[in-house]
C-alpha cells in the first residue's frame, strides 16, 4: 500500500495543493495528516475542506488543540503569549467555520492502524506527548525507550517540521517534515511516501514487512501564500518564516534583516496607497479637524504636539520590528494628538473619557473601522494593557487589536518621556539588538522622573517587542 503522509500543514492551501498534487501523480493510495493543520498562515477553513474532500486520516497537533483552547485561555494568554503567537492562535480561532471547528474537536490525538499486519502509530509529537519532539538528533535510548512502549512496528510523528527516518531493531521512525511551514532552510513543501508490503516469513521463521520510503520537496506559490498574509494584515514574520524556511523564533531575532520586496497591490486586492503628495495633502486636511477636537477639550498643545514628534520618531525608528505602514502611522499621529481630550473632565480616568469622546465625535474624518482604533491607542495611553475584558477592544479583528497594542505601546512611552517636564527631550536614537531596544535621548537639563516614567510606562512595549527598554539620558 502506498501512503501519502504529511503533517504541519498551518492554514497554507497553495502549499498543501502542490503537494496533493504530486502525490496524485506517485500514484498514492490514501493520506493520513499529522496534525497542526491550521495556523500562522490564512487558509484554516479551507485547508480542513481538503481534507474532509480527501477522506485523510488525520491526528490532532498542539497548535490545533491550542486553537480548541483559546476560549477559556485567551485572557491569560494575551498577557503571556508574544504577541506573533498570541495572533496567530486568535486569527485562527476567529476565522474557522463551526464545522472546522467540529472537525479538529473530534481528531484524536493518536491512532494505532494496521497495513498488511503491519502495526503503525500515527502522533503528532511522540508516542508520549502531543508536544514531544522526535528528530534525528534524538538519542538512540530515547528511541529505543519509544520503540519499546508503543509496540508497533511503525512510528510516524510531526510537529518538529523536520524530516527524518531512523530505525532501532525492527521499529521504523518518521516524521515527514512540514507541508505548510518547514524549519531546516528549504521553503519547499516537505511530505513522505511510504509503501508497506505483506509479511512474509524469512529463513529465520520470523514475519518482517518491506518498509519503503522517499522524502519528497515540492515547489509551490509561495509568494502567493505570502501575498495573502500581507493583504490580511499578518504580522510579516509569518511571511518570512515562509520565504526562508525558518521558525518564527529564528526570524524574529533580527528582523532589520529582512528582505521584503515592495508588493503588487493589485495583484494581493489591497487597494494602492496614493502619491505621497496626495496622501499627505489629504492628511493635513483631515487633521485639522483633529487638531480643532483636541483644542476644544483643552489639551495642552505644547505637551501634544512634543508627543506625537516622539511617538512618531519611535514609530519610524522603530518600523523594522512591527513593520506597520503609513495607515498606521497617521493613526498613530491622530491617538497622540487626542490622547488627553479627557483631562478636561478630571485627570482620574482621563484615557477612558478621551476613549468616549473620540468614539462619539461625529465630526472626525474617519471611517468606523479607524474611529474605533484611534480611540483606542488614545485609551491605552496610560494606566491598563490591552484586555480580553475591554469590549471596545475585543470587537476588533484579531489583526486590528495588534495594532492597537504596538502603537499604543510607543505612545505611553512617548507620553512617558515629556512628563513631568514638558519639551525636554529634543531629538532621541532607537538601537536595538535581539534582547534590547536603547532610546538615547539628547535633553536640555536633567531627566531623572521622565526616566523612571517612560520606563514604567514602557512596560508594555517590552512586552509587545519582547525586549528589554533601556533610556539613556545625554544632556545638550
């Protein structure tokens, strides 16, 4: 019998449709999955019609258990999750069907088959754990421990996304490596064919099967998969793991590295930005009536204007960690130019009222979506993070409520650094290394409380950039 096995699909149908593709044409005579058939990547819904379409056997993976999870676990795991796994379990959550879901609810976590009385087990880590990791850097006792407690005579197992057979007495070991997201280097699409033959008596009286087995790479679209990622507004990590065939951890080390070529938006549906010219004179336009808002409810215009220079010179200096564009960064302009149009009522809870105001000002140039997200950055300004129990923030898309969470961690710094003394910082340098970001900031006379500030409130950029903050103070 001639089996098709793959594994580690993550929500990438042009990938896994390539491989169906070339398995078809080996001839095969089933597939069986290996679990995590969803995440990371935008095609969850459709990657499990696939399946159901193909009759696959199929196992549950720990990411797929994870997606299962987020109800009962997504307020803990906003605050401890980075925010790159965070999403990618929220996005996943939120766009499959109820029958998808059905679906990877009723996958077991392992199955015992027989072909030609050849006894298999089919796991997404190892025989023991769901999250055991089997490679070929295993040592030779941890298989031969495996080989005696699961009893068969084939072991299959993923979630390493890292292809590898190894045999210790007559127990077979594979894993197939990853169809949707591989991690050893190579972009291309990784599944193996496995033929099984009959038992048959040796000389020796005792049955063995022919065990046959080849690894196949399969190219695919893999700008197309990683045009989709862009246009829905994924974090650009997702695509570079894709592109270079590393995990999500590797790419994130040092992402000012990344080469990421500037897309045909026509091509991905994203509707083109205009000309800067364009874009600009259309800002300034809609500003004013921002500007207007704020100075009706009294900000302090010195204080406003010095913390939308900072927060957008954080932004820009900023922009090869989150990778967000211009949309956001005018976004980001208007929550700075608005974030205390609540003081005016009192300081205590002074973000919650500006939050109300933004929302219910009929007369900014935004559309719904924007309002939303603008009053929102305004809120987190100071005091809590974002929270599974904020409504406001919870009726965002899960690709939405990550953007709020980066840029209103560099306006609470922003903020951070003109209080209590107004206009003391008169330009700063971001560096940042895989465990650190450094603002160095050039002020007129010393700074020791806007120091101990911005840090408080930087708390929640370290978080969202998973590095530590440090300031530095260099006096004019």
């Amino acid at each position: 019998m001639k089996i098709a096995v793959i594994s580690n699909l993550h929500a990438n149908l042009p990938a896994l449709e390539a491989v169906l593709r070339h398995a078809r044409e080996q001839e095969v005579e089933a597939f069986w999955c290996l679990g995590d058939l969803i995440g990371y990547h935008p095609h969850p819904d459709l990657i499990i019609s696939k399946l159901q379409e193909l009759d696959a056997v199929s196992v549950l993976g720990n990411f797929d258990r994870r997606v299962l999870k987020f109800p009962t676990k997504k307020e803990k795991w906003r605050l401890t999750k980075r925010s790159e796994e965070f999403l990618a379990v929220q996005w996943a959550s939120e766009n499959l069907s109820p029958s998808s879901l059905n679906y990877l609810e009723n996958l077991p976590e392992e199955i015992k088959t027989a072909v030609e009385e050849v006894k298999i087990l089919l796991v997404h880590g190892d025989p023991c754990s769901i999250k055991g990791r089997l490679t070929s850097e295993t040592s030779k006792n941890r298989f031969r421990q495996l080989a005696a407690e699961s009893n068969v005579d084939i072991v299959i197992t993923g979630y390493s996304h890292l292809p590898f057979y190894y045999q210790i007495g007559d127990t077979h070991f594979f894993n197939p490596g990853s169809v949707g997201s591989p991690f050893d280097g190579d972009p291309r699409a990784s599944y193996l064919i496995l033929e099984v033959g009959p038992k048959t008596r040796g000389e020796d009286h005792l049955l063995s099967s022919e065990v046959k087995h080849h690894f196949f790479r399969v190219e695919y679209d893999t700008q197309s998969t990683v045009n989709s990622i862009r246009r829905i507004g994924l974090p650009e990590a997702y695509a570079q793991c894709l592109l270079r065939g590393q995990n999500l951890e590797t790419v994130l080390v040092e992402p000012e590295k990344w080469v990421v070529s500037v897309p045909d938006e026509e091509s991905w549906g994203k509707k083109p930005y205009p000309s800067l010219q364009i874009r600009q004179a259309e800002e300034d336009q809609q500003l004013e009536k921002v500007i207007q808002l704020a100075k009706k409810n009294g900000s302090n215009l010195d204080h406003m204007y010095q913390v939308v220079f900072l927060a957008l010179n954080l932004f820009d200096k900023l922009q090869p960690l989150h990778r967000l564009g211009p949309e956001e960064r005018y976004w980001l302009r208007c929550g700075a130019l608005l974030h205390d149009i609540g003081k005016n009522e009192g300081n205590k809870n002074h973000h919650k009222t500006a939050l109300a105001k933004i929302l219910e000002e009929p007369d900014l140039p935004f559309t719904d979506r924007e309002q939303h997200i603008i009053s929102l950055i305004a809120r987190y300004h100071r005091k809590a993070w974002p929270q599974e129990k904020h409504d406001s923030l919870v009726s965002l898309p899960a690709v939405d409520q990550r953007k709020v969470a980066i840029l209103a961690s560099l306006l609470r710094v922003a903020d951070g650094l003109d209080s209590p003394s107004r206009g003391n910082v008169q330009a700063l340098e971001v560096l940042f290394t895989p465990d650190e970001i450094i603002i160095s900031c050039q002020v007129k006379r010393k700074a020791a409380k806007e120091k101990k500030r911005a840090l408080g409130k930087g708390e929640l950029l370290e978080f969202t950039f998973d590095r530590n903050l440090h300031i530095e103070w260099h006096q004019a």
